[in-house]
C-alpha cells in the first residue's frame, strides 16, 4: 500500500467519524528535518563534541582571522 492510499483511507475514516482529516503527506517534512538537525546541535553540545557543517565552518573561520 502507497502512502498517497493510505492517506485516502485514513481521510475517509477521518469523515466516517466526524474527526479532522490528517496532513497530506509530505506537509511537514521540512518542520521534522528542522527539529532532527536542531536536535543533533543540541546531543552534539551536551557531549562537547564540535560543531558540524556552518558551526564547523564558522569555528575555522575564527580560528584563521584570530578572533
């Protein structure tokens, strides 16, 4: 079963019951990969491993200029 089927079935029963139809889905996507990088900075802090990706790339770029 496809995700876009399983969508149609649950909206249906969504109406049967009188309940609010669920997101589309895909609707929150970017929301999720948001929250799971902001999480992985947050795990990353509290172990005081260095930074990834632009954390990373700032810590060098102060590193170079001395600041």
């Amino acid at each position: 079963m496809s995700i876009t089927q399983q969508y149609l079935i649950d909206t249906y029963r969504a109406r049967q019951h009188g309940d609010p139809t669920p997101p589309a889905p895909g609707t929150h996507d970017w929301q999720v990969m948001r929250e799971l990088a902001d999480h992985r900075r947050f795990r990353a802090a509290l172990t005081c491993r260095p930074g990834r990706g632009r954390d990373r790339i700032r810590a060098a770029l102060a590193r170079l200029l001395g600041h």
